[in-house]
C-alpha cells in the first residue's frame, strides 16, 4: 500500500510502498477515508519536534471503514464506519480504568508519533481505539475531530466554561475553531483573536456558525473583549496556536 513517510526534518514526506498491515487478534484494520493535517506533524516537518523513530508514516486525525478484524475482536465487522482515537492505549492500567486513556501507562504507541499512522491506504490499531460513527457525519467531517476537536473539548472541560462566561480562543486555527464552537456550544460568549486578516475577516464567524466575535490581537482584540463581556474580563482564556 501507499504510505507519506516522514523521514527527515526540512524535506516533504515521501510516497513509500509498504507491506499492508495484519491486524493481531485484538485489532483492527482500517481503509483510510480520510486524515486531517495537524500542526504537530508540519512541525516535525520543520524540524521542531520528531517522532520517535523514522521512517514513520505521520497522521493521527483519521476516520474510515474496517477492513479486517483480529480473532478476539467482538462488536466490530467489515465496513463498519469508525474514528480512530490515536492513542493505542492498553485499556487495563489504573488511568484508562478512570477513563484518561491519554494518560495510558502501557501504551501500544500513539499515531504518527511512535506508531505508524494514517496518511496511508490502512492503519491497524487495538478495536477499544474505534469510535462508531453514525451515517450523517462524513469521513471529512469527522477526521479533524480526532485530535483537533478532542483538544479543544478537553481544554473547556478542563476550563470548566459555564454559560455566559467571556472565552477568549487565541488563534483560529484547528483548535481554536473547534474550541470556539465548543464554546458556544456550552453557552459561552465568544471571542476568537486571530493575527491571520483572512480568519478574522469571516473564517471564524462562518464556519462555526456565527461566534460573538473575532478580533486582531493587541488593542483591538481587548477592546473586542470588553465588548463582548460588557465590561467584565474573560473567564477563560486558551491559547491554541497556529494563529
Ligand atoms: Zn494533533
Ligand atoms: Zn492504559
């Protein structure tokens, strides 16, 4: 199958011919359908972090269909539609016990990081790592989710937003979309300040179906602020990067 491996910082990542991967008996493979670009994997591009080993086939954002299932594998069938979350976590230890699987202490590896991952034909990973998709939600749609949606869902949860709370999402990239509409999803008046005049100029604002506000940094985006929240300071702020 195809694979775009990563092997060095400042080069493009290579088109490989690789051996299909065999799901073992408690995993599962997946046909690829689609896989988002997360800012971490251009910054092992640009050299500023690497993944544990190289060659690696990156992406860690990626939704499909299963196309093989191991023999111990229940509930999981050919052509099922499924998420991957990209932790390969154990299931077992004391931290996915309590449901923080991203604290996992015996991982199998994680996507693109320290296992190959999903810029690829197939990706096989333990069957606890699908998450079933309802028919309504398209590959596209869902593949972002996978990292980008789930950082921005934990940062607020973390955050504690409560409704009618000021947020203020620094940068409008991945993250900061998906964490503006998480946002107002909880209730919250948004702010979303982008350097980026494109993102300001209505990225913010359409795809999310209309935040309270976007803004350029410095004075521009504090008064948008103090707008928003008629006077009142925000109640969380998250920096997301990728402005
Ligand atoms: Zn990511
Ligand atoms: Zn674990």
């Amino acid at each position: 199958m195809l694979a775009a491996r990563f092997h060095a910082a400042g080069r493009p990542l290579s088109l490989d011919d690789v051996p299909v991967p065999v799901p073992g008996p408690d995993e599962v493979r997946v046909r690829v359908r689609a896989a988002g670009v997360c800012g971490t994997e251009l910054h092992f591009v640009d050299g500023l972090y690497a993944p544990a080993r190289v060659p690696m086939t990156l992406g860690h954002e990626a939704a499909g269909t299963v196309d093989a299932v191991g023999s111990q594998v229940g509930g999981w069938k050919v052509g099922d539609r499924a998420a991957v979350y990209y932790y390969l976590f154990c299931g077992g230890c004391r931290w996915c016990l309590v449901g923080r699987q991203n604290l996992c202490l015996a991982p199998r590896g994680v996507l693109a990081f320290a296992a190959d991952g999903a810029f690829a034909e197939h990706v096989v990973v333990p069957s606890r790592c699908l998450v079933r998709l309802p028919e309504q939600l398209s590959f596209e749609q869902v593949a972002p989710l996978c990292c980008a949606g789930t950082t921005a869902v934990h940062a607020l949860a973390e955050a504690d937003v409560i409704p009618g709370e000021v947020v203020v999402v620094l940068g409008a990239g991945g993250v900061g979309l998906a964490a503006v509409q998480e946002a107002r999803r909880r209730g919250a008046v948004v702010v979303a300040v982008s350097r980026n005049p494109a993102r300001r100029a209505g990225g913010a604002h359409r795809r999310c179906g209309g935040c309270g506000r976007s803004a350029g940094s410095g004075r521009r985006g504090v008064r948008a602020v103090r707008r928003s929240g008629r006077g009142r300071g925000p109640g969380a702020g998250r920096d997301h990067g990728h402005a």
